[in-house]
DNA sequence: CTGTTAGCGCCTTCAT
DNA sequence: ATGAAGGCGCTAACAG
C-alpha cells in the first residue's frame, strides 16, 4: 500500500538546497544555476526519481489520465479504435483506462462514475447497445470532464462525436448486391436504440427504392447482438416462402454468426446465399467463404479522431465547440 | 483543464462544520451525529460531490489503478485476460491502465515507466516476444509497485507469475497426432526468448521420444510472431523433401497464416496436411476447416489469477510471497 | 460527537 | 539565482 518513490525533498537536502529549487531545476526554468540544475539533474538519475503525477494533480488539476468506455475489447473493431487512441493520447504524455461495459446501460453507467472518481481528464464512450439516454454523459460534462463519443454515438446528446457514413456504406453494400443481379435482400440489422441501426435501415431502403425494388418487411430483423438472437432471426429469414438471396449483415459477427446457421440448414454460402456486412475484420479472410463484401469504417483512426478532439477539449477547455466528424467507410470486395 | 467537482470543503461550509466532519461522516465513521451524517449525505447527493481519488491518494499512498502491460489487445488472448482482470480488480474498486508493448520491448519498459508515473498501484505484465531480461521490471519493484507476470513470463524472474502448463499441452498435441497415425511432424515454435517456446519444445520433443518418432531438426522452426516470418518458413516446411504430415502452431494465428500458405500451395488442409494449435480462439470454429485440435489456455482465469495475486500484494505489501500459479491446459478436439 | 492542526508531493507567487 | 510560505483535497492524530 505505499509506494516509495524518492521525492523531491529528498533531493533536495541530498544537495542541500531547497524542494523550490529542484522544482526549478526539474522543469529548466530559466532563473536557475546551472551548476545546480545539473547536480539536480544527476541526483534525480541516481536515485530514480520519478515525479508523483498525483500530487502534480492537485496543482495543474488534471491527471494525464484518460477513460475509454466500450462494448467489448474481444471485438477486434474496437480493440484496433482503441491502438489509435493510444497512439494519439500517449505522444501526449496521456495514459488510457479501459473498461468493458458488455453492452450493458448499468456497467456503462458505474463506469463512468468510477472513471470521474479516478479523476480522469476526459472520456471516450462508444455506448452500450442498451443505452438510450445520455444523462449519464452529462454528469462527466458537470465535473468539467469532457466526453467524446465514437461509432456507437447518440447524436443528439451534445458531445462531439466521430462516427462513420453507415448510410452511405449500407447504401453502397446494397448497390453492389443489386448489382450482381440479386434483389431479394435481406438486413439483419442491430438493436433499434443504435442510431447506426436507423442508418443502415436508411442506406438499405434508399438503395432499394433507387432500383425500384419494393421493400418487404420480412426482410427487416431487429437483433440484440447476442448469437442466440442472431440464429433465431436467420433461421426466420430461412423460413420465409420467398427465400432472401442476400443478406447485409449489421457487422462481421453478426454474418458469421449467421453463415454458420445457413450452411447447417445446407445453403451454400455466397452461392445459395450471399452476405455483405460493416467492419471488414481481418480474420475474415482466413475464411474459405467470407462475406463477398464488407464495409470497411477504419476504427483505428475513428480512435485517432475521436483522441485529438479529446486531447483538443482538455486542453484548451474554453474553446471547445461541438464537433461531429464523419470518417468515410469504403466498400471491400473480396 | 479543470476538473470543477464539488469538494469537502463547500459541503462543509454549505453546513456550517468543518471539513473533518464531513470526511467522517462520508465515511461512516462511528462517531459522529446521525444527523449531521445525514445532512451530510443528502448534500452529497445533490451537489453531485466525488470524492477526488487522487487527493485521497497523497494520504493513503495508493490511486486504485493498476496497469496492464501486454503486447496486443487485439488478439482475443489477451483481451479475454483483460476481462479476467478487469472483473477481478473492478470488485475492489481498482480501474484497469492498459498499454500495449506491440513486442516491442522499448515501448514495454516505456510503458513501464509511465505507469509508475501515473501512480498505478500494481502492474500486471505479459512481456514482449523481443523481451529478454527483466531489469525493466526491477524498477517498478524498486518503487514499491508489485509486479505480476502471466501468459508470457520470464521465469526467472523475482515477481509472480501465472501461466499455464504447455509444456503438457503441446505433449498432448503431438500425442494426440500421433494416435491418428501422424508421424512427420513439425513444430512452428515462437521465438527463442520467450519461456513458452522452449516449453513447447520440450512437451514436442518428450512426445516424439516417448513414441519412438526420431526428432528431425528440420521440422522445427522458430518465428518472430510477424505474418511474413510465418510465410517465410511454411514454405521452407513444404519444400523440404520429407513433407511433414502435421504441424504444431505457436497459437491459433500463426496457424492460420501458414494453413493459408498450405492452401495457396494446393495442400488441403486436415487432409494432406494437419494442423495443431494453442489458444483455442472462437472464430477458429467459423472456419471450415480450422485446426483439427486446439489448446485451451483459459486467459479469462489467467487474467482472473494473475489480478488475485497483484490485489493481495497490494493489500498486503507484507506478506507478498513469489509465487508460480500454472493453469491446467486442456486439448480441445474439432 | 466535533473541531484544530499538520501533512501527503508538488508548484507558484512573493520575497530576498 | 534561490528560499519561504501557502495551498491543491483529503485524512488522521490529538484535543476538546
């Protein structure tokens, strides 16, 4: 329970000089010796003298900590987000605090409180499939933390926030299937609280309605984004009289997940049935029938974007205006 | 760069009492008035006050952080260990700082620093490929922060460990190809430095005696864990004139990259040629045809482990004893 | 039951 | 060029 780092007074009377002056000399303030800074600068090597960043917080108020709030780490979209926040906030001098909120409202919550108590100077969220209010942001916003939200965001609470054009990305994976002729197209969306759910449902009824096919609602499936729904809701679709030739998937897991359940029902991936979905994980190329296309959204540098704004808010607190950065997704063909 | 939450202070003034009787009271401490206490708290509730960790910790030495040093978060391995610690630590009110080394082992002992920097209470580490002493790890000690190791450990260092028993695990492998009638057999091992890769050595070779299989050296290569050293020496595998009829991965992904190798060469996979490996990873059953056996090494309980073990060193900084906690592995069959 | 005092490690005026 | 003093938010003796 008690850390023995040396301190700044020990130094000091090791040099018989006062804590003022190696504070000086720590920081190669100006009006200093240069003999003493020296010196100084010796003895901090030799003991291994590390500055208490905790005590620095009570002066500077800020603690060169910052909270990242999740779904899930295991999910590779978010563990890449994460490395580009890293990378971004680390050149700062910053550190990262991670902590899973399993898609839970409750965890999310009680992390967010938790990382206000361990004095964070700013979070980033990607909120919980459960989420539906942004009153739990506000109260980091009341204790002057910012908060930037990512991917999973709610558009209209009034934090920044960087998302990508799943409208457009949906609208584009929906063209290429009609473009290899299919038009039975199915959407196994995700939960309807997710505003990236409301915009894949835009993307798919824009493409279909551009190429004049009419939109069947059997085709729609709302999933919680556990694999026990994801195989209820294919196994609807594989019911219907009017067998979907295509489905567009909510995510990569969601298409595996939902592959799986076609080929032991004996249809034949991308021949039977084709599939399209978001994040383009790299795993799925080891796959002998991986999605024939996936929507690449760059999470690594959404991480990136989402950490500058952050590091932007945290810096310079009076000057930070709202920002809404969309990061361009782009369709891979495999 | 403020934080502007409430303290004791306005709460105490707001009441007309001191600061102290406000921190007892928060504290539910014996002696104090219940009704005071009761104010207290219902203040508390409305001014939205939190306690200020870091003020907290200039008293108690300790910031109820620990830090988590790993090389990717992006394999699964570790992310599930991540979930095992954070479950762990998160029960006693500690938040987890994760920073990856990406087997880099200057950005490990930077890592390192930082953490001692920011105050953490404890570090948990699984050293990079390119790790080869643990002096790094010496410093934390040296300022009192307790070090645990898991899943890549160096075992002859000072601090605590947890991993699991791969030497048995990779007997197992090689045994359970040989009751299939598999005779050449290689061994895609890690690099030398790493603990694990001597030990699957060992379990390898130990079975090959036990069944009276000569050891041909040809058949085992040693990576650097990136994809084109895999590439690199699959292909020196399958040029060799004695094809091998099997193949031992390090883990889960380098099996991949070298099935795929196998595949583009026109090899079938579990058909011409086996393959074997360690972790176990879920999106190894989306593959058609993924390894025919897989070792479990449970990261979620090694995580779970290894953070017992750091909690009890810092709870009791006493009587913290070295200690060695190897998980049982078990072969998983496909 | 409550208040006073001192101090954790560091930084920052204000003096010298 | 250097020191002394005060304070960040909180806790913990020690007094009442």
């Amino acid at each position: 329970m008690a850390h023995n780092t040396p301190t700044m007074k020990e130094i000091a009377k090791r040099l018989g000089v006062s804590v003022t002056t190696v504070s000086r000399a720590l920081q190669n303030h100006p009006r200093i010796g240069l003999r003493t800074r020296e010196q100084v600068h010796e003895l901090v090597q030799e003991m291994g003298y590390v500055p208490n960043s905790t005590a620095i917080y009570l002066k500077k108020r800020c603690t060169f900590n910052i909270g990242v709030v999740l779904p899930f780490l295991t999910e590779q979209f978010f563990s890449l987000a994460i490395s580009g926040i890293e990378d971004t906030t680390t050149k700062q001098g910053y550190s990262v605090l991670v902590v899973q909120s399993r898609n839970n409202f409750e965890r999310e919550k009680a992390a967010i409180t938790s990382l206000i108590k361990h004095g964070v100077d700013g979070i980033i969220v990607s909120v919980a499939s459960e989420t539906q209010t942004y009153l739990h942001l506000d109260e980091a916003q009341k204790h002057g933390v910012p908060v930037v939200l990512f991917d999973r965001v709610i558009k209209r609470a009034p934090n920044s926030c960087v998302y990508s054009d799943i409208v457009v990305g949906a609208y584009e994976a929906i063209a290429f299937l009609i473009s290899r002729g299919l038009r039975r197209i199915a959407l196994l969306n995700g939960p309807n609280t997710l505003q990236a759910t409301e915009e894949r449902l835009r993307g798919y009824v824009k493409a279909l309605q551009e190429y004049e096919i009419p939109v069947n609602i059997h085709y729609i499936k709302s999933l919680n984004l556990t694999k026990e729904d994801t195989i209820r809701k294919t196994n609807e679709l594989l019911n219907l009289s009017e067998l979907p030739q295509a489905i567009l998937a909510f995510h990569d897991y969601i298409a595996l997940d939902s592959m799986q359940v076609c080929k032991e029902r004996g249809f034949r991936i991308n021949k039977d049935i084709f599939f399209v979905s978001f994040s383009n994980l790299s795993f799925c190329s080891y796959l002998d029938n991986p999605p024939i296309a996936s929507i690449e959204q760059f999470p690594y540098e959404m991480g990136e974007k989402a950490a500058q704004i952050l590091m932007n808010d945290i810096t310079n607190p009076g000057s930070s205006i709202r920002q809404e950065v969309v990061i361009k997704s782009k369709l891979i063909q495999r």
